[in-house]
C-alpha cells in the first residue's frame, strides 16, 4: 500500500506535473462485512469503486460485461481462484484461497 501510494505521486512527477494520482482499492463489501483484510493493503485507498458491491454481484457483472461487450480477458480474471496471496506457492500451486 505504502508502495501505490509513493508511486502515485512519483509517477507525476517525474513527469514534472504537479499533482498526485488517486490509489484505487479493491477490497469489496463482503470483506468490510466480514472484517477479511489485510490493514494498509486493498482496503486502504482513495477511491474504492466495488467498496459496496458483494463478490456475486460483481461476478455476475463482468459475466454480463464479458459476454456482452465481448471482453474476453475479464474471462481470465473470472476463471482466477481468489486468494489472498498470503502464503508461498507449493509447487508453483496456490496453497491457499479465499473461498
């Protein structure tokens, strides 16, 4: 988190623009719910634009977003098992999942 943050605001800077850039969450209602995050990781944020909607709706969104606007990488992103990433890879497999 600290690290979106910083480059945030070197990214335009280095570019010699004044301002900084938002930081975009990711955490969705159902983990604000539940108290499952993870404190200055995908719940801390400027902006967190799924912060109110649950892992079913926002699935059966990018369903109808994939098939309707023909989005075909947001199959990948369906297909991928949600994890945490809070423990290491067992040989090059996820050992852990949110669900």
């Amino acid at each position: 988190m600290v690290l979106a943050y910083l480059f945030a605001q070197l990214s335009l800077w280095a570019r010699g623009k004044p301002v900084g850039l938002l930081v975009l969450g990711s955490a969705n209602v159902d983990e604000s719910l539940t108290g499952y995050f993870t404190k200055y990781d995908c719940s801390s944020s400027d902006i967190n634009p799924i912060g109110g909607i649950s892992k079913t709706d926002l699935k059966n969104f990018l369903v109808y977003c994939a098939e309707k606007f023909q989005f075909t990488t947001l199959r990948g992103i369906l297909a991928a098992p949600p994890t945490a990433e809070l423990e290491p890879l067992t040989d090059g497999q996820l050992s852990q999942t949110d669900e």
